[in-house]
C-alpha cells in the first residue's frame, strides 16, 4: 500500500485504526439520534462522514487502513459540538459545520491521490480544501434559495419570500454574507492545520533513525 504527495499521510499502524474507528463509531452513534429526532439534514451529514472514513479500509479490505486520526477528529468535531452543546452564534456555528466541510475536503483529497491516479502536493491540497469550503457554502445557498422559491420554505429567504419586507431581506443577505466569511475562514483554518500536520510529519520521517545496510 503506497502513495505519493499527501496520500502518504495513509497510516495503518493500529493504534491509529482504533482511534478512526472509535471516531467513525461516534459518527453511526450521532447520525442515529439524528434520526431519532428527526433532524434529517445532521444525520445525513453524519453518514456522509462515515461513509467518507471507511474508504481507504473498504478499498484494501483491510480495517487497520485508515487515514490518520487527527484528520478524523477535525471532521467530527462540529458533531461533538452539537451533541454538547447547542448555545452557539450562528456565525460560530457556520464556522463550525464549514471547518467539517474542509475537513471533509481534505479527506476526499488524500483518498484522490490515495486511490485514484490523481496527485496532489501539500500546498495544492490546501488550496484544494479552501475553495472546496466555499464552493459548498454557494452551492447551499443555491440549494436553499430554490428551495425557499419552489417549495416555499424559510432556508434561506425570510417568510414571505421575495416578497418580504426589505427589512428582512437585508436581514438575510446579511446573514448569508456572514456565512460566506465562515466558509472562508474555515477552510483557511482547516488548511493551515493541516498544513501544520504535515510539516510535523515530514520532520518526524526526517529525524528517524536510517539502518545501516551490510554489503
């Protein structure tokens, strides 16, 4: 099992693979009491991370094939957030949810360069996570706004849809700016911590010991 540039942060040692498992298991465990409630949206979210993590074991049919746990963790910290607490700012909250998204990002990315012939360097992968995030957030806003006009939902418009008081609607397009900033900050934050979390390994492969080969 190998790969270049960022799919060589693949590691199948096992304590990393209990980790990502304990990790995955939490993700099933929440995306259930999603359902439970009825919040279809977070459960779906919930699985789409699950689904997501168990690649790399599922393509090796190998359980202790799992990308590395920290990687893991960024993703699914908006969802430990959310079964902690929910007293958060809607601007931390979209901060939160778009830092999962870049997480995410990040994952589908090193899967690419891990399964695919796609390659991709560090910085790349960075950018790649940036854009990514904020892609997202205007696709979801699109979704929502279609949403609101076809179906007469509230997702994004205020009641009364285009029709409302202008009030509101600056209201809305305020709030949906806001959360285009979110977007960006988090995928920035996800790629400098990430960035971070390679330079951490590159220097940890740098300093390990170099076997001595007997002619």
């Amino acid at each position: 099992m190998s790969a270049s540039g960022i799919g060589s942060v693949l590691e199948d040692a096992e304590r990393n693979a209990v980790l990502s498992w304990l990790l995955v298991g939490f993700v099933v465990a929440v995306a259930g009491g999603s359902l439970l409630a009825g919040d279809l949206l977070w459960a779906g979210f919930a699985l789409s991370v699950a689904a997501i993590a168990v690649v790399p074991a599922v393509t090796f049919r190998d359980p202790t094939a799992m990308l590395p746990w920290e990687v893991l963790l960024l993703a699914v910290l908006p969802l430990l957030g959310r079964v902690v607490t929910t007293e958060l700012t809607a601007f931390r909250g979209n901060v939160a949810s778009y830092l999962s998204v870049a997480a995410l990002a990040l994952v589908v990315a090193v899967e690419l360069d891990l399964l695919t012939p796609v390659e991709m360097n560090h910085r790349f992968a960075v950018a790649f996570v940036v854009v990514t995030t904020m892609a997202t957030a205007g696709v979801w806003a699109v979704v929502r706004f279609a949403s609101d006009l076809l179906l007469g939902t509230t997702l994004l418009l205020p009641a009364g849809g285009l029709g409302a008081p202008e009030a509101a609607l600056s209201a809305a397009e305020e709030a949906l700016m806001l959360e285009f900033v979110a977007s960006f900050l988090a995928g920035v934050a996800a790629g400098a911590v990430f960035q971070l979390y390679f330079r951490r390994r590159r220097r940890g492969e740098e300093t390990l010991p170099v076997e001595e080969v007997m002619p």
